[in-house]
C-alpha cells in the first residue's frame, strides 16, 4: 500500500506529464500567427492561404475531438497522446518543407489538426479526469494547466528568436523535434477505461452517453457558449499580430503581447480550475465571457499604446483557456467521467468550429476591407451572448434510474 508521501509523488507526475504534453502542443500553436507574415512574404501567397490552413487546422481538431475521445474512452488516453504527438511532429515537418499551398495546407490544416485532437485538452484532461477522484480533479486540471500554460510562455520567444535567427523553416523543424520528445511522456497518462462488463455501473454504453447528453438542454447550451470562445481565441492568436504590425508596431511588441497572454494564462488556467472546485462552474464561465467582451471592446476603444496593449494582453491571458477545465468540470458534473473524452469532444467542436470562423474570417474580412474591425466588434458581441448562454445551464448530475447507475462526479 502507498504511503501518502509516495501518492502525492504520483500525482504530481501525472500532472507534469500532462501539462508538458499540453505545453508543447498549445504552445507550438500559440505561436502559428508569428508565421504569419514570414511565409505568405516568403512564398508569396495572400493571408486568406495561411488564414485558410489554419482555419482547416481548427476545424479538424474539432471534427478528430469526438473520435480520439472514443478512442481514448476505450482503449485508454496513453495510446492516444502518443499517437497524436508523432503525427504533429510529421504535420511540422511538412510545414517546414512544402512549396505548394496543397501541400502546406495538408500538413498545417489535416495533420496537425487532426494531432491536436490527441495531445490537447480532450485527450489529457480526459485521462486525468479519471485518474484523479473528484475532491482532487479540480487541483489536477487546474496544476496540469498552469503546467501547460508555462510552456505556451516559454514558447513564444523560443520561437520568435529562432525565427529570427535561423529562419521560419528552421524554426519549425525545432518545434517538430519538441513534439517528438513530449511523446513518451504519454506512458505517464495510462488510465483505465472501464470494461464492457462494467460499463453498466458506469453509467451504460456510449450510445446511451451520447443519447442521454444530446438530449439535455445544458449540453447543447454549452456547445453554443465555447463557440464564442474558440471564435475569440483563434482570431487574436492568429491575427492579433498582424494586427498590431498594420498598426506601426514591431514584431517584438507582438511577440510580447502573446507572451503576456501565456504567461498569465499559466495563472488563469489555475485559478479557474481551483475556484470551479467550490464555485458554480457556469457563473465562473459568464464572468469569464463577460470579461472578454469588455477587455475587447477598451482595447479598440482606446489610442493603442503599449500600455494598452499589455493590460489587454494581461486580461485575455487570464480568462484565455480558463474555460476549459471549467467546461469540462460542467460535464463531469453532470454525466460522470466514463465517457468524459467522448462527451467534451462533442462540446469541444462547437470552440472549433467557432475557432474555423475566427481564424478565416479574419483573413477574408482583411483582404476584402484591409482591416480587422469586423472581427473585433463581431467577437465583443459572441462574448457577451455566450456570457448569457451559461447561466440557464443545468449542472445538477444526471438522475439515471437504472441500477447502479448513479456515478459519483
């Protein structure tokens, strides 16, 4: 029997494993819109190609989410997450040396996206959802994030520098060699899926899971709410540099502003995941969205000034991705973690396919209007209606009125 000294041990081995594994797969797409001007310059092609690729890239990610939940709802997460890191590392190589649009759109919007959807949010956060009870999932998600947080930080001027130094092509080798080396770490994430024969006291078959969560009001609402959050977060981190060089400022102040956005969302991701331990998840969400909306709305308000621009990169780090624990909370809370990977897949395709939109438009909107003003107002006002989505939301657990059925959230 352990000791309590040799749990907390493996504890917090399970967290850094998964927060290293996020870091580097958050990270390494925190930093995709510093490209941005590098290879449309290089290769010549409209800000619509690389929008375009990225938008596919979020798209995918939330088409794969459901699927690799399954996958890893059956088989375990381990197999998964390593899976999914091999398959970025080959996405960034093709990144790095394709010449053709197709070619680069393949690697950048099909393979890596797909990869996302195995070394994200779903796959991780799922294995520790069942590897932690309830009392410490809370703690789990929230340290796991700051963890992956820290190294969405540490990646913006690792790239940055590298972009200037050996070139963009260059750059991403690197960043596909950081993929390669987080991948062993999945072996640390090995839990245990339920077998077919306790999949009763579980809560019944994925069939019934799915049924049980598409019929209720609170998951659909919740799909509709990360729409607006995957349409806010895509959008400035692919187009808010861009934005700010149009505006006369350099690539340092860019790259600054997305690390202000990192860092404190290593702070943001933890309190979010703690606070939704003893508050209610879906007043914790509003407050999030609200805060967005009004950040967004001083933001282009206001003379653009460095000083402006840290405060607002400071108050969308915090609130960035500290919606997702809290998300997933709210569907552990009401239908149990069996299936947790499977069901936030679902609920993680409604933030991608508001990500596809953010990421695209915003690159449609600018060719056509050669500016982002659309996109800002547009996402202040999906803020303030997916702040509003949240607070109907039922979160009390699922009564199921089988036997045994009833599972502990």
């Amino acid at each position: 029997m352990r000791g309590p000294e040799e749990a907390w041990r493996q504890r917090w081995l399970l967290v850094v494993a998964g927060g290293v594994v996020m870091g580097a797969a958050l990270g390494v797409r925190n930093v995709q819109g510093l490209f941005l001007l590098p290879v449309t310059l290089e290769r010549g092609w409209p800000r619509e190609t690389f929008g375009l690729a990225l938008a596919l890239q979020n798209l995918l990610w939330g088409f794969a989410q459901p699927l690799t939940g399954m996958i890893a709802d059956r088989y375990g997460s381990a197999r998964v997450i390593f899976a999914g890191a091999l398959l970025y590392a080959l996405g960034l190589a093709v990144m790095a040396h394709a010449e053709s649009v197709g070619i680069y759109t393949f690697g950048v919007g099909v393979l890596i996206g797909i990869a996302l959807s195995g070394t994200a949010f779903g796959a991780v956060y799922g294995a520790l959802s069942r590897l932690f009870p309830a009392d410490k999932r809370g703690w789990a998600l929230g340290v796991a994030g700051t963890i992956g947080g820290l190294g969405q930080f540490w990646m913006v001027p690792l790239a940055q520098g590298m972009i200037g130094s050996i070139g963009w092509a260059s750059a991403i080798g690197v960043l596909a060699v950081v993929m390669l080396v987080s991948a062993p770490l999945a072996a640390c994430l090995r839990d245990r899926p339920a077998s077919s024969g306790a999949q009763h006291l579980a809560g019944g078959t994925m069939r019934a899971a799915l049924k049980e969560a598409l019929a209720h009001r609170g998951f659909w609402l919740l799909n509709l709410g990360f729409f607006a959050c995957g349409f806010q977060l895509a959008f400035i981190g692919a187009h808010l540099p861009a934005y700010l060089l149009d505006r006369g400022m350099g690539a340092r102040e860019a790259s600054m502003a997305l690390a202000i956005i990192a860092l404190a969302n290593t702070a943001g991701m933890f309190l979010c995941g703690y606070a939704g331990g003893f508050l209610r998840r879906k007043y914790l969400l509003s407050g999030i969205y609200f805060t967005r909306a009004a950040a967004m709305a001083l933001f282009i308000a206001l003379p653009l000034t460095l000083a402006n621009l840290y405060v607002f990169a400071f108050v969308m780090g915090l609130t960035w991705l500290g919606t997702v624990p809290l998300t997933n909370g709210i569907v552990s809370q009401v239908f149990g973690v069996r299936y947790i990977a499977t069901l936030f897949g679902f609920v993680f395709f409604g933030h991608q396919l508001g990500s596809f939109f953010g990421v695209w438009l915003g690159s449609v909107v600018f060719d056509a209007t050669h500016s982002y003003a659309w996109l800002w107002h547009g996402s202040i006002w999906l803020g303030v209606l997916s702040g509003l989505l949240h607070l109907p939301i039922d979160d009390r657990r699922v009564v199921r009125l089988h036997a045994g059925a009833a599972q502990p959230a």
